[in-house]
C-alpha cells in the first residue's frame, strides 16, 4: 500500500512495485506536487515557497481509507483511498493551514481543525466539518499563531461518542 510522506519539494508517494524479489529491488519514490497546474487553472492556491511543513496527519479509525495531511501554510489535503492519492480540501477553511487535525474516531465524516498560519489572522481558529472535509465551516474564530506547536492540539474524547447525536465530543 503506497504511504504518503511530506518532503521538501512537495509529498513523495512509497510505491513497491513487482520486481525480482531481492531487497531494495522493486521500491521506489514518485514525487507528487503540493500543486498542479490543473489547480492552479482552477484558482487552487497555497501559501509559502513550495516547502510547506507538515503539521498534523490523521487517519480514521473505521476502516483507514480517510486521510488527513495539514501544512503549516499549503492547507488541508485528503485521501479517500488509503492515501492512494491526494487533494486539496480547504472549501470553508479560510487559513492557509492548520496546526492540528482530528477525525471523529466513530464518525469519520466529521472532523475538526485548528486552522492557523505563521501569524495571528482573524481567521484562524477552530474549523468543523461534517463531510469527510469535502467543506469546512468555522465554529470558534480566534487570532492564534500555532503553526510551530508540534503537540497534538486537538481530540475527539472516544468515550463520549453519543449514536443518537451521531457525534464525538472533543
């Protein structure tokens, strides 16, 4: 299964390919650009110089085909195929990234962000979304500076889950 890693240049994809069978044969590195000129046609934009730095990934934990992969400064990105393939996510997320991400561990399609970037902005804060982050839209606002803050930032609590409300409490 290919993994998706963060490089200097933009997202490398692992792939291991049939070869003869001996060790380090049949692996290989595919670079995979923070953007594409396909998206940028589309009036996909991201923030920094193309070396945008990792800052929290997740992974849901009903069956691990969602991924989440956020940047300090280049937004949220998404796979709905195990990390297969990535896009860009930020329909709603109004920061250029998020310091922390988390996916509802009994409801993947909910999720949470804390949106920020390199400074204070008034749109950074805390960002939900209910649709695999097919769209964000923002539930406390506040001018933070977190994107160097490598802890965890942000949970779902698993023993709060609530079926009736279809919802983890953070």
């Amino acid at each position: 299964m290919p993994v998706a890693l963060a490089a200097e240049a933009g997202v490398a994809e692992f792939k291991e390919t049939q070869d003869s069978g001996q060790p380090g044969k049949g692996i290989n590195w595919q670079p995979v650009p923070f953007i594409t000129a396909e998206a940028r046609a589309q009036g996909v934009k991201v923030g920094g110089e193309g070396a945008q730095w990792p800052q929290s990934i997740d992974v849901d934990e009903v069956d691990g085909t969602f991924v989440l992969f956020a940047t300090d400064v280049g937004g949220i990105w998404r796979s709905l195929d195990a990390g297969r393939t990535f896009e860009h996510a930020n329909v709603g997320h109004t920061p250029r990234g998020s310091s922390g991400i988390a996916i509802d561990p009994h409801f993947p399609n909910r999720v949470i962000s804390v949106g920020s970037n390199s400074m204070g902005s008034k749109y950074n804060g805390l960002y939900l979304s209910e649709d695999r982050a097919a769209s964000w839209k923002p539930v406390h606002l506040a001018p933070i500076a977190g994107h160097a803050d490598r802890r965890r930032q942000v949970v779902f609590d698993p023993a709060t889950h609530d079926d009736e409300a279809g919802m983890t409490r953070i």
